[in-house]
C-alpha cells in the first residue's frame, strides 16, 4: 500500500472562507464560485469544439480483489478515483483548492455559527432518473455520522449528532451543532463525504449524480463508466465510455502506457518525468506544490523534549538540496508549515534557513551534542526513503548521527507509525482547518508530532468560531507561528501531482487537491 | 490388495497429510505478517476505531487457532469461505484466475513437451556439436537469467521497440480469453524460456545415458539407420525419465506463474495470489495454496504411475 499516503483531498477555502461568511455576523448567506466557473481545462486547445465520443482507458495502481465500490470506503486511490467519477459532494474543491458548491447552491448559519443550513442546486438528477432532494442528503450525511457504519468520512462528521441532521423543505437541509463551526463547508468538503441516494444500504449498483454512470466492476481488473446524457452540465461529458483498468506492477503500467494500452496514467514517476522528452506521443500534467512532504519529530520524546533540538533539527536540514536532488523541476522548498496556497497560510514568517553552524550551538545549549537519533523510514511514498537517507547525509555537519530505521512500504502505517521520535509523513492538499485537526490538534487522530497543547488548541478552536474572516485569518497565523517557532514538523518540500496523458487526449484538468485534475473527466474528449 | 493399488492409496495419504500441513503452516505464516486484514483495507486511514470496528466485522479479534479451526473444518466441507476484505465468496473470487493460469500453463506444457524432447534428443545425438554447443549457450543463459529479467527484455523488445505484441496482457473480463490470443504470446514465451532449457538439459543428459547402453551398440552394428535407432530403438526409453523431468518442471511452472502473471499483468492465480497476501485475506491465499498444493501432488502422483506403468518390469512386479 505504498501509493495512498493520505486519505483527504484538500484544498484551501479561499472563496467559502471570504465570500460565505462575508455578510459577518448577520445570518451569514454566501454563495460560493461554482466549479465550472473556475476550471481551465489545460489540455484542450483553442478554439476547437470537443469532439463527442470515444472511450477513455485510464490505468491506475489497483488494490486486488479489496477494491471496492463503496463511496463509504475509500482507501486504494483507485477507489477514490471512481467515486469522483460517480458521485458528488455538497462542497468540492476546485482546481486551486478552493471551496466551492458542487451539489450545494447556498450555504447559511445563524450569526453564532451553531445551525447550519444547506440549499441544494435545483433539478440534479440522479443516473436513476430520479431528482436529488434534502431526503438524500440528510440519508448521506448521517449514514457517515453513525459510527457502527464504519464510513471512512466519520472522522470529518464525528463531531456531530445524526438526528441534528434535518430536511427543512425538499431542497434545503439543516445540521445543529453542539460546538460552533464557522467552517463546517470546508469541513464537509472533504473527499469522504459523498452523496448517496435515500436509503442505499448496497453500493454495487452505484447510484449517484457524478457525470458517469456505472457500467461494470471486476474487483483488481477493470471497470467502466458511460456518459451519464442527464448530467447538468452544458456540453461535457463527451466520452462515450471510460474505463479504469487496475495494473498491480508499476513497469507493466508504464509499458502499457508507452504502448497506448492506456491513454492516461496517474502518479507518472517522478524519476522518468524529469527525462521524458517534451515533444513526444506522451505528455505530462503537473499540479504544482500539491503534495506536502514533512518528518516529523516527536515532541514529549527524547530528544525532542527540548525546543532548542528541535529548532537545530530543522536548522541542519539543507531544504534545497533535498529538493534538487529528490524532485528537480517538480517542486520547491517549504518552510515547516502545512499548505502554502491556503489564503490563510502565514507567508509573513520568514523562510527557515540551512544553518548548520546554529543548530550545532543550539545543541551544545542544549547539551545534546553528537547526539544519536533514528528515522523511521520506508518506501512508502514520494521522496520518503530518499530524503530520510540525504538527511542522514546532511546532519553529520552539525555532529548529529541518524540512523535509518528502514520497515517494508506496505508497513509504515501500522504499528510504529504514531509511536517513533523522528519519522516521515506526507499530505495532500487540504484546508488548514482540516489539516490541523488530523494532525495536530489534541484529538487529532494522526497526532505525528504527539504535538498537544491548550493554547494552539485554543487558537485553532476560536478561529473555526470566527465568522469574521480577517480576525479568523489572525487566528489562524498566531496558531502557525506557534508552529513555526515551536512546533515538531520539518515540512522541507512540496512536490507536483505528475500525471502522463497520450497527445490525442484533451480536456484533461489538473487539481491541487488530487491526481488528474481530481479525476474531473467532464471535459475530456478525443481527437 | 494390489501393490500399485497399496502405491495410491499411501500416495493419496501422504498427499492429504501435506496439505494439511501446508494450510496450517500457510494461515500462521500469513498471521504472523504484521498487519492484518482490517489495518490492510485502511491504510493510512486506520485510526484504532475504525480498526476495531472492522476487525470485528472480518472476525479477526477471535484467536488465530480458533479461526484456523473454523476455515478448516469449512475447507473440508468444501466451503472455500469469504474474502476478507469485500466477503464476497472466495470461489468467485477465484474462479475466472484458475481459469485464466490453466490456460496460460496449460499452452506453456503443450509447446515444452515436445520442443523439449526434439531440441534434447538432438543435442544429444552429437554430443558437443555445432547443435548441441549452441543448444547449451542458449539454455545455460536462460537459466542464468531470473523470469522477470527475461519478461522484462521480452517487453521492451516485441511490445515497445517492435510493436508486434502488447506489452500488457490485459484480459478483458467480458470476453473470451480466446478472442485475443497475442496477449498469451510474452508471457508463454517467457515460462518457456526457463522451464525448456532445463527439460532440454535433462533430457538432454538422459538420452546420452541410452544411446550408450550396449543394446543401442549392438543395434548400430547390426547397420541400422541413425534416425531409425534414435527414434525405435532410443527414444521409448527415455518417455519414463522424460515424464518425470516434465512432471518436475509442474511446482517450477506454478512458482513461474507468479512472475510471469506479475510481469505481465496476467490476471490469473498468481497475480491473485501477490494481492490477496498484501490485503491479508487469508481465506483467498489458502484457497490458492490449496490448489497450488493439489496440482503438485496429483501431478507427482499421476507420473510416478504412468512410470510404473509404462515399464514392463515395474508394471509386473506391480
């Protein structure tokens, strides 16, 4: 299970956080950009009329026989590929990450952001024929909410009560909340919360309002997906068919690619990126900084107990070199914060430099000097083994040995995962809001940093209780500066989501927030 | 009871005992992996609730003996159980992939047979010929050369370079595995490749062996033609030994089978095999072993019994 690292799409919540709330703290009424609005298709070219027809063969890394149907469970990224395919969320991200509706027409809360209510877009109808009303969303939303249904969204919904989920009228649907939520569109954004039909207790014959309709499924081979005609959009979708096809061996997915076997690859590898020539048959997509890589340290475990180790680890990691060497052209330094495009990222803290000379005189400070520290490391993602070994490299010159605790890919998120001083994690795209509750505030179930503090608690807290954008935005830098001065990440680098298409492929998109434009085939076509 | 009779049935016993054996070595194996079934279909999205909750669902907090019990006496009912991951039934699971590997070996061992034999009996007719040199620099290469690095050149040169063959031999579940044959080409090309050269070096060796016994003299002093002493005189000597080096080559196949379907993209048991340890789905990998497991042994058994039966002396005392 090398491939998925993480299990949320994330983006930034730039026109939900201005535009949704900007009517302050009267009953907030905003309605956000809708994704149609926004996306560029950046493969097209100018000026010509898509071409109708066709059949799309997408190859991407399978998951066997446990692959499934299920917008429920999402895990294998092919998974998480269909279900975009299939079904829609209330709220998408769109291809800068921004929130925006996507089966959502108007999202509102009452002035202490405790009530929430939802406006559905008019006349969606589902690949059944029949018409998406409050029922089917107040169904979604509390199968996810109810623990014992073991959806992979609970984590997002767990916080509030399925009854507190209601249908007003047959378009607009009401969630009480027992903490106040100012961002709850962002929230419910996230790539597990998908819309289902009214009372769908089996997800074998997909029933949803995405823009493809269900046609098969053989579990680690193939499936394919026809044009859903219903589908509310103008002109797309095009393709007559698309099919996704499961490759368990990287080089046969290549080989099939090269081939044109498949027409479009997600994830290309990122070593035969930087060579493949830019005029050929086969062209790369790049969704630059999409992908968040970081280690982590461990901050009530020796020796990172002590800020001044800390700060001196994240002194002595070169950044650029990491970069040059790992991701070349596909990608750029970071600086131990999450998610750069976020509008409420705290771009005024300065860039962290490489001053090893430093991090050696915080160590002896802290009588830490030539200390001995192992990395917990695999094969498990982009750059992990890589970066883990260059680190290695580069801590000598501040007389630190690390040590590389290797364990096989497929185990790197089981049993010490969560548990070791200095590992390596990576993110994708999502908001801030999110990000902070997965990984760093006190609940957080991916606690990396064991990072658990009252006051950065407090700050995160009262900012999603902010329906002020610019005091919420303050919140939200004083919590990252918190981060940034004391916090247990080294977020080095972010990398570009690289997909490989075939040249007679248009339309395509790509997305922050995942692979392949998000998986968005509306606007694909042939020629 | 008869010997040949007695013969079977201590074979079929000795067959029962190691599959046995080999079921419980397999489930504990598996169990010992780290991970599980519930932590492998959450990756990282495994957070100890949804574990738990999950492990419930799949029935992993029973202990592994107590499970082990239960697939048992399941398996000798002949309920091959549930996959772990999705509970569809592991005998659908399987179903079309056994097909799939028996078609794909099944072709590999209808070319072997005889391109064994031909390229063996005629290395061994000038022993360190022109033939037989240039037969023992290509197999001795093969053999040298692991499966995948053979799959691997084999892709590069017919599918990427020479566009003859496609690089994948993807099957498309609607259709007959017939109605597109070419993509059987690479991946029987490449079992080939090592299972001959070793059948050819064995044969190779035994029928050198023969055509020096005295008969095989006698018979070329008594002016009869060469091809007519290899063929009448040679050959039915070697169809025993020959049946057991190709009867040996059968677990070989099997093992290559996981190589070659992995290189290929080959959905068959192998491929099957490689995903279902990596979900842990304990339930698909026994049902495979066990198959695994039964093709050895039967395939043993029926050439041991062939060898007693085509030898005259054997069969009598017999």
């Amino acid at each position: 299970m090398a491939e998925v690292l993480d299990n949320h799409v994330g983006g930034v919540g730039r026109l939900s956080r201005r535009d949704l709330l900007r009517v302050g703290a009267a009953v907030a009424a905003g309605v956000v950009g809708t994704a149609e609005g926004l996306s560029v298709p950046v493969t097209a070219r100018a000026q010509e009329t898509p071409k109708r027809g066709g059949r799309l063969r997408v190859g991407s890394r399978g998951g066997g026989a446990a692959e499934t149907l299920s917008p429920m469970r999402n895990v294998n990224e092919i998974d998480i590929m269909r279900t975009h395919v299939l079904y829609e969320r209330l709220f998408a991200y769109d291809l800068n990450g921004a929130v925006v509706n996507q089966l959502a027409a108007e999202a509102s809360s009452n002035p202490t952001a405790t009530v929430w209510r939802i406006k559905l877009l008019p006349g969606v109808e589902w690949h059944d024929g029949s018409r998406l009303t409050a029922d089917d969303v107040v169904y979604s939303l509390r199968y996810i909410a109810t623990k014992e249904n073991n959806a992979t969204g609970y984590t997002e919904l767990s916080y509030i009560k399925p009854a507190d989920i209601r249908r007003l009228d047959p378009l607009t649907v009401e969630i009480g909340l027992d903490q106040p939520n100012a961002l709850l569109p962002t929230s419910i954004a996230a790539r597990t919360i998908w819309m289902v039909k009214d009372g769908t207790k089996s997800f074998d014959r997909p029933n949803g309002t995405g823009p493809f309709k269900f046609e098969s499924f053989n579990a680690g081979e193939r499936s394919v997906f026809t044009r859903f005609d219903g589908y509310r959009k103008h002109g797309g979708p095009y393709l007559d068919a698309l099919e996704i096809i499961s490759f368990s061996n990287e080089t046969a997915r290549l080989n099939a690619l090269q081939t044109n076997e498949i027409d479009v690859m997600d994830e290309y590898p990122l070593p035969l990126a930087k060579t493949l020539p830019a005029t050929g048959q086969i062209r790369l997509l790049r969704a630059p900084r999409a992908f968040t890589l970081t280690m982590y340290m461990a901050v009530d475990l020796p020796p990172f107990t002590d800020n001044r180790v800390r700060q001196a680890f994240r002194l002595m990691a070169n950044r650029q070199q990491m970069v040059n060497t790992i991701l070349g052209q596909f990608g750029v330094i970071g600086n131990d914060l999450f998610w750069p495009t976020d509008p409420d990222y705290a771009s005024q803290l300065p860039q962290r430099a490489y001053d090893p000379d430093h991090a050696k005189s915080l160590l002896r400070a802290a009588g830490k000097e030539n200390v001995n520290v192992s990395i917990y490391t695999a094969d498990a993602g982009p750059g992990m083994l890589e970066s883990a070994t260059i680190f290695a490299e580069q801590a000598k010159q501040a007389g630190v040995t690390v040590t590389l605790n290797k364990v096989p890919g497929d185990q790197y998120y089981t049993a010490q995962y969560l548990k070791v001083a200095l590992g390596q994690g990576g993110w994708s795209a999502r908001p801030l809001t999110t990000q902070f509750a997965q990984v760093l505030n006190t609940t957080a179930p991916y606690n990396e940093t064991h990072w658990r503090r009252p006051d950065f608690d407090n700050l995160t807290n009262q900012a999603r209780r902010t329906l002020d954008a610019k005091k919420r935005r303050q919140l939200w830098v004083d919590a990252q500066t918190l981060l940034w001065n004391e916090g247990g990440y080294i977020i080095w680098g972010f990398q570009d989501n690289v997909d490989g298409y075939w040249t007679k492929v248009h339309g395509l998109k790509t997305s922050v927030a995942r692979w392949l434009g998000a998986y968005d085939f509306t606007d694909v076509y042939l020629s | 009871m008869s010997p040949l009779l007695r013969e079977i049935v201590l074979r079929l016993g000795a067959g029962v005992f190691t599959l046995v054996a080999a079921s419980a070595l397999i489930y504990l194996g598996v169990s010992a992996l780290p991970g599980d079934a519930a932590t492998a279909a959450l990756g990282k999205d495994a957070t100890p609730d949804l574990v738990a909750g999950l492990r419930k669902q799949f029935g992993l907090d029973r202990p592994v003996l107590e499970r082990y019990g239960g697939w048992l006496s399941g398996f000798l009912r002949g309920n091959l159980g549930y996959s772990l991951p999705t509970g569809v039934p592991v005998t659908n699971v399987i179903r079309d992939k056994v097909w799939n590997t028996v078609v794909l070996a099944g072709v590999t061992m209808a070319l072997l047979v005889p391109l064994a034999i031909v390229l063996g009996a005629v290395s061994a007719l000038r022993p360190d010929g022109t033939v037989d040199q240039s037969t023992a620099a290509l197999t001795l290469t093969l053999i040298a050369t692991p499966q995948f690095v053979i799959g691997a050149i084999l892709a590069v040169v017919f599918a990427v370079w020479l566009k003859w063959l496609p690089a994948v031999s993807l099957i498309d579940p609607s259709r007959p595995l017939i109605s597109r044959p070419s993509i059987l080409v690479l991946p029987v090309l490449t079992l080939l490749a090592s299972a001959l050269a070793q059948s050819v070096r064995m044969i190779r060796a035994t029928m050198i062996e023969v055509l020096e016994l005295p008969y095989i003299e006698a018979a070329r002093l008594n002016g009869i033609a060469e091809w007519r002493l290899l063929l009448r005189h040679a050959l039915p000597n070697i169809v025993a030994p020959a049946i057991q080096v190709l009867a040996y080559n059968v677990p070989w196949l099997l093992g290559g089978v996981v190589i070659v379907e992995s290189v290929f993209e080959y959905r068959g048991v192998g491929l099957t095999l490689i995903t279902a340890v990596q979900s842990r789905d304990l339930p698909t990998v026994e049902a495979l072993a066990m198959l695994t497991t039964v093709a050895i042994v039967a395939t043993s058994l029926c050439a041991d019994m062939t060898v007693i039966l085509l030898n005259p002396r054997l069969r009598r005392r017999a």
